[in-house]
C-alpha cells in the first residue's frame, strides 16, 4: 500500500530511521549506524551497522543492512538524518531509493548553510563528486518545523507523513530513538538533543 493510500485510511506507516554516532573529527575508526523501526511512533526493532569516517561507503552500508533484513517488507518510508553519514560520507539518495524501492528521505531540523557545507566539502577528496550526490539528493523542501528532501516520493505526501511519525519535538521518532541509541553506546549515556 501506497503512503498516500495509508495517510487517507490513517493505517499504520512503518518507517526506519537512520543516524550516526557521536565521532571524532579525523578518527579512523568506522562510526556506529543505527536504524530504528518504528510503526508509527513505536519502536518495533533495529539494524546496526558501521560506515567509513568521510568515505564512500553510506549507500552501500544502508543497503547491505536493509535489503537482507526482515524488515524491508514492511517499510513505507526511508528516513535519514541529513544527507550525510560520519561527516562526509554522503548518502546517495535517487540510488537508494531506487534500490530499496521506497521514498527515501533527509530529514533537518534547519536549512543548511550551504556555503559552509561546500567550505568543509573543499577541504576533503574528491569535493566535486561529493557536491554532486547532494546535488543529486534534489530540493530542500520546507514544511514547518521540517526541512527535507525525498527521491522516490511526492513532498506532500511525505511532509503528511512526517509529521503523522513525529510524537513530540520536531524530529520524527525513528530518528530521534536512532539518535538517542548511538549516543548512549558512545558516550554511556543519551544525549540532550535528539
């Protein structure tokens, strides 16, 4: 069933959301990836995973956890927290959405200061091909208190949607659990802001 199908008849919408851990700037190590599962607002379970620190590797990584998992089937709505994972390391959102055959979609809890994202993109390899997915990720859409860009679905549809995901605050739950879930298994304990 479609997510339009599902706002209208006020079903059930599944939806994973994805976040990366607290990391240290020029750390090697892989930074911790949780999505969380959630039908509606409650959380029905997880994947984890790891990406490399301004590689290349989110698409894949988020692929390899979803595709195999029990959960894909049952997923209405991707949803991610920007479009980059551990800094740098963009998500190449119309090749998601593509392989998991679902919207897949960043969520901001503000506009992004594009000048300063390219300023820090310059500064890493391969800044033109970087710029280029976030290019590629379309327009940001702005739909109070959300910012966000979707491949693979209509942006009133999935501005309906995120807030129907959304239980308190101005981030949908799957991502703020995702959040709450990285920071506890970093820092010992959740953080502030999620």
């Amino acid at each position: 069933m479609d997510l339009e199908t599902l706002l209208e008849q006020n079903r059930t919408i599944r939806v994973i959301g994805f976040d990366d851990a607290p990391f240290i700037r020029c750390a090697t190590q892989p930074v911790p990836v949780a999505g969380v599962v959630c039908a509606g607002t409650r959380f029905e379970g997880m994947v984890w995973g790891q990406v490399t620190p301004d590689g290349w590797d989110a698409t894949e990584v988020l692929c390899n956890l979803l595709l195999p998992s029990k959960f894909l089937a049952q997923l209405h709505l991707v949803l991610l927290d920007g479009i980059s994972l551990a800094g740098f390391n963009i998500v190449n959102l119309p090749l998601l959405a593509k392989k998991l055959q679902r919207p897949c979609v960043t969520v901001m809890r503000r506009y992004p200061n594009m000048q300063a994202v390219e300023y820090a993109i310059r500064r890493l390899p391969n800044p033109e091909q970087r710029l280029a997915l976030i290019q590629e990720a379309g327009l940001i859409y702005k739909d109070p208190p959300f910012y966000f860009q979707v491949c693979g679905g209509q942006p009133e549809i999935v501005a309906k949607a995120l807030r129907r995901l959304t239980d308190c605050g101005n981030v949908p739950e799957a991502l703020r659990v995702a959040h709450l879930i990285t920071s506890a298994v970093v820092k010992g304990e959740s953080g502030r802001q999620a």
